[in-house]
C-alpha cells in the first residue's frame, strides 16, 4: 500500500496552501482535487483587502478593484468609500492555477485531480478505489467535507448562497443589497467580473427555506430588471458552524473547518490562513497558532451580528437602515470597512 506523511484532501485556497507550506519540508505530501479542474468554485468571486496583502497577487489575476460599495437598504442607496481599494473581483479558476504554479518547485508535493475519496479509516483514505495510507491528515475540502463527516462532525449552522453568472458588461459597481422582505438577515449582491457578473443571495435554513430564498431570489430580480435568460444558475452550502480544526493526527481548514463568515459569506481569507497554520504545526507540533484565532475573533462578531439580525425580526430594516446613514459618515464608513473587510 502506498503511503504519505501527509494527505490533503481538497485542493481550493486553503488546501493549497497547506500544501505549499509543507513543500519545503522533507515530508511527502499527497493534494486530492476531486474534480478534473484545479480552480473553479462556485462561489462570488470576491477578495477583501486583507486577502490581497496575504497573497501579493499579480495584477493580472485582479479583475476589478473598489474604492466603495453602493449600499441598498430597501429604496435608500448609500455607499461606503474609502481612499484605498478594499473589494476586489477575480477569477477563481486563475486564481486556483496560480496556487498550483507555486507546487510544482517542491517535488515532495504529489497532486492527483479526479481523485474522488469515498472512504476514511485511522490510517487510510479510500481514493477511487485505492487505499492510501497517511500519518495526518488535513479536510481540506469545503462545506461538505467528507474528512469532517469521517470525525462524526455534524454542522449545525450551514446555510447556502445561490446566484446567477450572466454574460455581461452592463454592470460595473460593486453593489449589496440589504432587503429583509426578501432575504431576511442577509443580502443580495452584485460582483462584476471580467465578461460576466455574479448576482447572487444567501440565507440559512432555519430562518429562510431554500425554496422560499430562490422564490424571493426571482422575485427581487424581476424588480430590478435583472436579465437571467442567459445567467448560469449555481447553489452552494456555507457551512459556519466551526467546532475546532485539530483532532489528534487529523486537521480541517477554511470552509471545513467551519470558518467561514455567517454574515459575509467570506471563505478564502480564513481557508488561507488555516492552511497555512495547519501545515505549521504538522512541521511542529509546538507551534502556537496566532492567525486562527485573530480569524475565529472576527468570526465571533460576525455570529453576534448575524444573531441580532435574525432576532430584530420586522425591526431589521430599521437597523439596516439605520447603519447605511451612520456609513456615510466617514470615520462609519471605515469601521465598516474594518469590520467587514
């Protein structure tokens, strides 16, 4: 049976990058992708401004960059501006290439695409069919990870984005809308990338059905003249419900970790710094980890603020409302940039 010091298994931002961490070290490493394509997620497509100063990203791979965000609370449009770019577009399929460029220097480093786990033991993965063995073990593989499935790990708080790519250039702002009629405690927005635009909403469960959400979803598209005749649909889980990343030999980062933002829907900055610490501490098991819990700190704000939307219920368009008047202040405005990101 084959074996590695260190099997991952997803390869998305965080995977990785645990995986280019560990790729000067002497440990043999495996990366699984399940799909064909290392890259494409179906996600918005958005970075904050901490994501590009973590990533010193090549320009090219930017698609667009923002100075400020239109900010809808019902039929009131504000805006939050800053001097400096803060939101950023790119594509994630670039992106996940441009990750995998860095792997190839490291000949420890073995990436399998097509390569489907279908089962986990103590000390093996089952990956289409062949038994692998490891001696760790990290999830690196979403909001539906079967590593955290493997450690009995249920998510209680997962909730789900859907949205539409469109083939246009019609719309050049970076746009959120927060309307309570149709999505509760959470937004819609519109991302524009190079070629086509990400319009798109999420909700969790327990406050909005998914059927309910893709009804009011059409429903606020047909008030804005939204075109989806030729837009892609996609649904994706979200899954924020974070109960820990290290169990014995086994480690999860980013969205299977639970580490994604239940207000922003934000991923790839924590999936990043997870890979990156997780890899860390295989290298050495005395390393303190500093950057997960800045990450799980900002997290925690965004749970209360998200459990406070949910609870105003009828008064969330007030607070909305409320916070998009305070944002045109300037010193709001860049708290709120600070804050979200």
């Amino acid at each position: 049976m084959q074996s590695y010091d260190v099997i991952i298994v997803g390869a998305g931002p965080g995977g990785l990058k645990c995986a280019e961490m560990l790729g000067s070290s002497s440990l043999s490493v495996l990366l699984l992708e399940k799909n064909s394509v290392i890259g494409p997620k179906v996600c918005a497509g958005g970075l904050t401004g901490k994501d590009l100063a973590y990533l010193n990203l090549p320009e090219e791979l930017i698609e667009f960059r923002y100075n400020n965000v239109k900010l809808h609370v019902n039929n009131l449009t504000s805006a939050i501006k800053s001097e400096t770019d803060f939101a950023f577009t790119i594509d994630r399929t670039a992106f996940g290439q441009w990750q995998l460029q860095k792997l190839k220097a490291f000949p420890n480093v073995e990436v399998r695409t097509n390569a489907r786990v279908s089962e986990i033991t103590k000390e093996t993965v089952t990956v289409n069919g062949e038994q692998i063995g490891y001696r760790y073990l990290v999830g690196a593989d979403g909001s539906n990870s079967v590593v955290k499935r493997f450690l009995g790990i249920k998510s209680a708080n997962k909730g789900y984005g859907i949205q539409y790519l469109i083939p246009t250039d019609k719309y050049t702002d970076f746009e959120v809308f927060f309307q309570p009629k149709y999505f509760a405690a959470w937004y819609a927005w519109i991302f524009p990338h190079k070629g086509y635009v990400s319009v798109g909403c999420g909700a969790a469960p327990w406050v909005l059905s998914a059927g309910k959400l893709k009804d009011n979803f059409h429903k606020w598209l047909r008030k804005h003249d939204i075109d989806i005749s030729e837009g892609k649909y996609e649904a994706f889980p979200m899954d924020s419900d974070y109960q820990g990343y290290r169990f014995g030999n086994v480690f999860l980062t980013g969205d299977a970790a639970g580490l994604l933002s239940s207000f922003t829907g934000e991923g790839i900055y924590q999936a990043l710094i997870s890979g990156e610490e997780v890899a860390r501490l295989i290298l050495n098991p005395d390393f303190v980890p500093v950057k997960i819990p800045e990450v799980l700190q900002t997290k925690q704000k965004h749970d209360k603020l998200i459990k406070l939307m949910i609870d105003a219920g009828p008064f969330r368009s007030l607070i909305f409302g409320t916070g998009a008047l305070l944002f045109r202040i300037p010193r709001f405005g860049r708290k709120a940039i600070e804050v979200f990101g």
